[in-house]
C-alpha cells in the first residue's frame, strides 16, 4: 500500500524536476542562439561622397519645432544626387556607391517618397 501512495509523489517530484530541468535548457540554449546567431544579413557599408551643407529643409514661415520631422539619410541622399543631379544609371550609381543595383532602387524609392511627403505635406527633411 506505501508504494502507491508514494508513487504519485515521486512521480510529480520527477515531473518537477523534468520540467524545472527543461526550461533551464531552453533558456540557455535561447540566449547561446540569441548571441552567436544573428537574423539576416548585416548592412552593407554604402559609400557616400555626398557632403551635407545644411541640417535639414523646411516650409517657410514656420518654426522648425512646430513641423512635423522626415529622417532623409546620407544614403538616400547620395542615391538623389547620383540617379537625378548627375543623371548615373541605377546600375551606375550601385558601383559607386558600393551597393547593388536592387538595393539603389530601393532607396531611390524610399527618398522619393520622403521628399514627395515633406513637399505636399508641408514637412521638414531633417538629414541624419
């Protein structure tokens, strides 16, 4: 009769156990993978010739802290004056910019759009 009535309890002892046990793994091996394991692809360095003379572009007649911001970055900036200002390919811009010809696109993309918001919308490009 005792090993039924200890039974149960050695069983929820081990099941403590076990289960105390696995998360303890679990969470090491999240943090390992979470420190040598990195999701995608890091950024690649994008060549920027590209000097800015100003901080940034505003509507006139209203104070800068009462607009509403566009982040525009170097990059987006040096894919601007590289595709539109010198009048390079896409392909063109990509090698002197280090990048490929998709990745010019995309941030060709992304500029327009920003500049296009802050222009109708009455926005401030502020350059980052």
């Amino acid at each position: 009769m005792q090993n039924k009535a200890t039974s149960p309890l050695i069983l929820a002892i081990s099941f403590c156990f076990v289960s105390i046990h696995f998360k303890i793994s679990f969470l090491y091996f999240k943090k390992n993978i979470s420190e040598d394991y990195t999701m995608g692809r890091p950024k690649k360095n994008r060549i920027c010739q590209t000097t800015i003379c100003q901080s940034g572009f505003k509507p006139t007649g209203t104070p800068l802290p009462e607009l509403p911001h566009v982040a525009f970055l170097n990059e987006e900036l040096e894919a601007i004056r590289l595709c539109d200002l010198t009048g390079l390919t896409q392909e063109q811009a990509g090698l002197e910019m280090g990048v490929s010809r998709g990745t010019v696109q995309r941030i060709l993309t992304i500029a327009r759009k920003k500049i296009a918001s802050a222009l109708v919308n009455g926005e401030a490009l502020i350059f980052k």
